[in-house]
C-alpha cells in the first residue's frame, strides 16, 4: 500500500464524489486519523491541496512524545516503522548565552524517552500505510456548504464538488472548515521566527557546527534568539526568533535572501561569530513564519456532521507539542468512529469533549515557553526549566525502580 505517487486531482469541472468520511488535510494529524480508521476497516478520502506529497518542503524535526505521539502512532500500527526513521543523537541539547558561552550542555543519554524524527519521514511512512488513492492531491478547497443532517459539500478550485456525511477540518492554522463550528481566528502573538538552512556543515560551516554539536541548540535573550537543530545528512536547521511587530517583518524584502539575512542577522550586532553564522551562511531562501495563536482554550459548540484536529482547533504557539497533539486527536477521533458504529454525532461528542479537556491547559505551557525563550530573564530561565525538568525526570524513573 503506497499512495506517495498517487496524483488524482480530479480535473471536470462539474464532477462530484461523495465518501461517507471526508479529512481535509493530508498533515500528520489527517493522515493518523486516516490511518486509524483504515486499521478499523472504515474506509475516508483525504484531500489535500498540495499537487503532490514532495510539492514542497515538510520541516525540520520532531520530538516524539510517550504520551501523545508516540500512542498515535501505536494506534496506527506503525511502532515499527517510526522507530526505523529515529534520528540517533539528536537529543542533545545544548542552551549558549549571545556570547557563546556554553550554559546548559546535555548529551543524549539513549533513553529515546522523546526520539527526533524528520517531519517528513513521519509524514511518508502515514502515507505509505494507506491505501492508494486514500489521498486525493491537488484539490484546493475553496468553499463548504452545509446541505443539512450533518452532510457537507466541499468545492475545490478546479470546479468539481465533494459530498460527505462526516467532514473533518485537519488544515491547519487557516483551516477552511474551522467557520463552519467557530468564528475564531489566528491572532499575531507578536513573535516570528525566521527559517534558514546549512549544509554539509562539518566541512563548510565547522563554528557554527561545533556551537550546535550533535542535537539542539538554544541561543535565547529577551526579545530574540538562534536556535538551531543538527539534522541527518550534516544538515543545520536555523529558527531564528524576533518579536517585532507584523509591520517590521513587511518591511523586509524576503525575495532578496542576501538582503533579508542581513537584516535579520544585524538584530544580532555583537553576538558570537559562530552564532550569527547560522544566519549570514544560510544556504536557503530565509522563511519568515509569523506565530499566530487561536483564544486559549479555544472550543465550540456541537455542530452536526463536522470536527476539527490539530491546530485547526487548537493552534498555539510552539512548544513541541502541537503535532503530537494533533496526532493524538486524529487518534482519539479514529478510535472514537470506531467505538459508535452507526452513530457519528455520539462519535464527535465524545471525541470533542476529551478534546477540550486534554488541550486547555498546553495554550498556558505554550505561552510559558515562549517567555522563557524571550522574556526578560531569558537565557537563564530556559536553563532553570531544563534542570528542574531533568530533575523531575530523574525522579520519575527511580520511582518506577
């Protein structure tokens, strides 16, 4: 089963389908959710308005959670196949202050308690344990009409229609099925991060190498930072964080890169060479990715025949937790189908309600670390969160001894 070449956009501009569960974004939290219900025997369509599954670039890496992740994919049979794309090292974490001095430097102790994997990889290995044509590629949502008893339909940008009975919003930040059961939508947080790469970094870029070492690197202040994370393949991935207004960032020519990293890196006059190399070197195109957050604890009421997961019902800004949750949902949602046979709307009840429950409390951990990474006392209070955590930890498991 492999739908990775599968490239079925429908191209009549008056066809319509109809499938009994329609899943509008082929991101992780869809393609669980997808995968969960095919390890049930309950067939779903999954649109996505991507062309293809390698139209464009998927991240950077992800740390795996026991408690939400790592269980998604449990769920979805695929234990075996996430531990084959384990990055090995990279949870090495190492906190420098602007000056690069080494503050917190942790080496990865083989526990893989919270294994990075690439975004990518996690995503091929969803699509390779679906059907073919589970996914439909190249079909842009345009607009969605209720057609009443809980049925919707779907119109995409090359004309045709889609009809379903149970209509699931994963994507995203912008979701076009969000309106249909909230009028919430992104606020700025007032923060960006800027994205760059290296490449073949132990030969070409060996400072800037040896500042990130083996896993991550946090190099944070008040009101902006370098982090920085060591991928496969001698590979740096640069998250730049500023927390300037929209207007300073729109100001920026991002279509001229030798330009934009300049810019971007004079926000850093007087930090470590090694450091601001992770800016002035990179070897792609700076991406600009304004952090929006939906109201803490963002919910709504019961709408017949529609739901949403991940950050299309919950975005906040990043923590390492936003694909494991919505992972986790399209788990919890799949199971919740499972378990109501004949009966979507008790489905959605239950799943929402556990939902609602299980994420309230992350918008507040989310919002805690942003200002550890950029508030007033940043770096020291990152470095003070990571001991206390790895203390934390330390206690737990001699508890389970």
């Amino acid at each position: 089963m492999n739908t990775t070449t599968t490239t079925t956009a429908t191209t009549a501009t008056n066809t319509n389908t109809t499938a009994p569960i329609t899943i509008v974004g082929a991101g992780l939290g869809g393609l669980v959710l997808a995968r969960v219900l095919h390890v049930h025997g309950i067939p779903a369509t999954v649109y996505e308005a991507d062309p293809s599954p390698d139209s464009r670039a998927q991240g950077g890496q992800l740390d795996m959670h026991e408690a939400d992740g790592q269980a998604a994919l449990a769920a979805a049979g695929l234990t075996e196949e996430f531990r084959a794309i384990i990055h090995e090292g990279a949870e090495a974490l190492r906190v420098l202050d602007q000056h690069g001095e080494v503050l917190l430097d942790e080496p990865d102790d083989g526990s893989a308690r919270r294994p990075e994997v690439l975004r990518g990889d996690l995503r091929r290995i969803l699509l390779d344990s679906l059907p073919e044509g589970t996914v439909r590629w190249g079909h842009k949502i345009t607009g969605v009409r209720p057609l009443g008893d809980g049925r919707h339909e779907l119109a995409f940008a090359d004309g045709s229609t889609a009809t379903t009975g149970l209509l699931v919003g994963a994507d995203g930040a912008w979701s076009k099925v969000r309106p249909l059961v909230s009028d919430a939508t992104p606020a700025y947080t007032g923060t960006t991060f800027v994205e760059t790469y290296l490449y073949d970094v132990d030969e070409r870029h060996a400072a800037a190498a040896g500042a990130v070492s083996t896993g991550a690197l946090l190099a944070p202040s008040p009101g902006k930072g370098i982090n920085a994370h060591r991928e496969a393949g001698g590979i740096i991935h640069t998250y730049v964080q500023l927390t300037r207004p929209a207007a300073w960032f729109a100001d920026i020519d991002f279509a001229d890169a030798d330009a934009a990293k300049a810019r971007i890196a004079a926000e850093f006059e007087g930090w470590a060479p090694e450091l601001t190399a992770l800016i002035t070197d990179g070897e792609s195109a700076p991406v600009a990715r304004m952090i929006h957050t939906l109201p803490d604890g963002h919910r709504w009421d019961r709408v017949p025949g529609v739901t949403l997961l991940g950050d299309a019902a919950h975005l906040m800004p990043p923590s390492g937790d936003g694909a494991n949750l919505a992972m986790f949902d399209g788990a919890e949602l799949g199971r919740a189908i499972a378990a109501h046979p004949g009966d979507v709307e008790a489905a959605l009840a239950a799943y929402e309600a556990a939902m609602f429950a299980r994420t309230s409390g992350f918008y507040e951990d989310a919002r805690e670390i942003l200002d550890l990474c950029l508030g007033d006392r940043a770096p020291y209070s990152l470095v003070d969160f990571f001991t206390g955590a790895r203390e934390t930890e330390t206690a737990y498991d001699a508890a389970r001894t």
